[in-house]
C-alpha cells in the first residue's frame, strides 16, 4: 500500500531544518522564532505552585474562566473592547492550533481563502487540509505594507476567508488603522471571514501601536483574533494561546476545538490568569525588545547587509543581493556552517519560493549571543562569491 499524501508538497518546516543544523553546526541560532532568555522567575514559581497544588487534570473544554476574564480584561485595556469570557473568549494549544481551528470552522471545499506573502508556513496547509483554496497576494515588496488594490482584485465570490498577520513575521510591519478599515470595506456585505494572527500583539516599536482587528467594531464581527502566550511571555515551548471571536463563530471553533485537543494545560491555565492580572506584566515588554531591535539594527548596519525596518514582532529582516546572486536558501546554509550564525531565508514564505535576496534574523536573544552574531556577520562578504 502507498499512502497518498495530502500534503505532498510539504516537507519539513524550515525552522526545524534551520535550528537543527544550527545545533550540529554549534552556531548562534538567530533562524528559528524563540527567545534565547528565560521567562520571569515569577511566572515560572506561579506554575510550580499549581503543579504542587494539584492542579493536573483535564481544564474545561474552552480554558478556566479566570483567565479568560482577565484575557477579557487585557483586551478591554489594550484594544478597548471587552469580550464576554463565556461565549468568546477560548484557550487552546497555541496560535497554530487557534489558526487551524478557526479555518477549518469557515473554509469549506472549494472556498478560496486569500494568503497575503510572504505568509507564516502553518496558513497554507490549514487551508488545503481543509479543501479550501489558497490565493496569494504579494506584500509590497519595499516595506510589506498590504497592497489593497491586488486583495481587491483577488476576491471573488468563492473567497470565504483572508488571513493577515501584524505585527508580520518576517517583516516586522505593524498594520495602521486605516488597513483595517479598507479590510471592512472591502468584505462588506459578503460572507468573508477574518482570521488574525496576532501573536506579536505585544512587540512593537518607536511607540506604534498595536491594532487588533478585533477592536475595530465593523471587523469583530466577522474575525478570529489568534494570540499566544508562548510569544508575549517568552515561553513559546509552553504552547498556549487562545481564540477570540464573535458568539457564533467561537460557538463553531469550539466544536473543532474539542476534537483536536480538546483543552489546554491546566496548571499554566491558572498561572497565567495570576500572572496577567498586572498589565505591566505585558505592557512592559515593547520596551524590552525596543532596545534590542535597536541593538541588532544599528549592528547590523555595520556590516555589508542593508536591513529592512522592523516596526514589531523579534525579527530583522535583511538583504544582500547588492552583494551576492547566491540563492537565500543556499546563503543561509553557508552562514550557518561557515559564519556560525544561523537564519532563515524568505523564499520559504512565498508559495512559489520566490527569492529577493532577503534572510531574516531573530533578536529575541541576550545581548552577549547578538553582539557575538553581529561581528561574526561583519565577515559575511567572504562566504558570498
Ligand atoms: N503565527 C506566527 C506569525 C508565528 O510566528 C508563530 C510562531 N510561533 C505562530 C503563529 C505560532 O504560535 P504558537 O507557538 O503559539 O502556536
Ligand atoms: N514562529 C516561529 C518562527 O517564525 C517558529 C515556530 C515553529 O518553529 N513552528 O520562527
């Protein structure tokens, strides 16, 4: 018997290839999206506590309630809008899976969903595993801001759902105000859906704030905010996030919900609803990145790379192709290898590979391992011929 795949384009993701040869290379591995320090030793004792204390069996299907309350809570604080913890509010396994969930509850076979690139590498198979359609739209290629005039043309009466993501990995670039209200513009009055990706919600810079889609009244009500704690804490091995959406759509992810994993680690469930109850917590942590996207930039103008703005999110985007033709794909290998610094290659983000010349590095690492990355980099020029 052979099996016959339905992903047969998809291999490994290129943040296990990338990490894993980082690891037998012994390079600083700045590829993968994780951060290189620990959580706040609070958080961790908070958890500890909820272990002793017993707290080891199954949570409720949709999370504990406390922390969807203060989840609630957080949102009327950040976003201005407070979503009823019962019917809209759900704690899953991370954004993935609050990715995954979301578009199978919408997509159905045939719906085309519109993939702005270059995308996030869960999107894509969500959607083909669904039976849905995938139809990309190029980010402009300067700052990858939206093009609104390609999405418009690429909706038809087919399209079921858009995916977005901002704060965007790779770029960096932070949605305004006015992209969410040309997005209600242009689906109103048709059944599309929004799934948002927003696990960066809390990483963004030079005072740029953050706009959910969920707090733009018109949008709430057709959208699936995604969010990860994983990101916002520094724990992305803890592998918790949640859902927000309007009454009828949660009613519907919750069914996915159940049969994927049904729910979601109880004793970090309570942790993280002590945890949140002081918005410094989370408030603080632009900050905190700022100055080391700030590092990392002014390095790396230093060497021979040109580095493309990061408005938020912890990667730095970078190109070379003033200095060398070699492929993204092949450059990141090389680095690795003979640089010992390792990063990913944007190729991968679009769906027919194209290559800019850009790579992109992840900063969310202590000072020590950034500036050693930065002056190994200064002898990047000697790898490209
Ligand atoms: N979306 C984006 C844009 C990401 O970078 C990541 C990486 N963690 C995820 C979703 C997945 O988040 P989680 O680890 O919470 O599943
Ligand atoms: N989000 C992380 C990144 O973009 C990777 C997460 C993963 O490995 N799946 O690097």
């Amino acid at each position: 018997m052979t099996l016959q795949s339905k992903l047969p384009h998809i291999g490994t993701t290129i943040f296990t290839v990338m990490s894993r040869l980082a690891t037998e290379e012994n390079a600083i591995n700045l590829s993968q999206g994780f951060p290189g320090f620990g959580a706040d030793p609070l958080l961790l004792e908070m958890v500890a506590k909820y272990v002793r204390d017993g707290m080891n069996q199954y949570a409720p299907m949709v999370g504990i309630p406390a922390l969807r309350e203060v989840l609630a809570e957080k949102t009327r604080l950040t976003q201005g809008y407070f979503p009823d913890p019962e019917t809209e509010v759900t704690i899953v396994s991370g954004a993935t899976e609050a990715i995954f969930s979301a578009v199978s509850a919408v997509v159905r076979s045939g719906d085309e969903v519109i993939i702005l690139e270059p995308a996030y590498d869960s999107y894509e198979p969500a959607v083909t595993l669904n039976g849905g359609i995938p139809v990309y739209v190029r980010l402009n290629s300067t700052d990858f801001s939206v093009n609104w005039e390609k999405v418009k043309a690429s909706v038809s009466p087919k399209t079921r759902a858009i995916l977005v993501n901002t704060p965007h990995n790779p770029s960096g670039f932070v949605w305004d105000k006015s992209d969410l209200d040309t997005l209600a513009d242009l689906i109103r009055g048709r059944e599309i859906y929004v799934i948002s990706d927003e696990v960066y919600e809390h990483i963004t810079f030079d005072g740029k704030p953050h706009f959910s889609l969920g707090g733009h009244p018109e949008l709430r009500s057709k959208t699936f905010v995604c969010g990860s704690f994983g990101k916002t804490f520094h724990v992305t091995g803890w592998k918790i996030g949640y859902c927000i959406a309007p009454r009828t759509l949660t009613a519907e992810f919750r069914k996915i919900h159940q049969y994927v994993t049904f729910s979601t680690v109880t004793p970090i469930q309570f942790a993280l609803a002590e945890y949140l109850e002081a918005p410094d917590r989370y408030l603080s942590i632009p900050g905190f990145y700022q100055k080391k996207r700030d590092l990392f930039a002014m390095g790396l103008a230093k060497t021979a790379l040109k580095i493309i703005p990061s408005q938020g999110s912890f990667f730095q985007m970078a190109s070379y192709g003033h200095l060398s033709s070699m492929a993204d794909q092949k450059l990141a290998i090389e680095m690795t290898k003979k640089l010992k610094v390792a990063c990913i290659p944007i190729s991968v983000f679009y769906s027919d590979k194209q290559d800019d010349k850009i790579i992109r590095f992840c900063f969310a690492k202590e000072n020590d391992q950034l500036e050693e990355a930065l002056s190994r980099l200064k002898k990047l020029e000697d790898i490209l011929n």
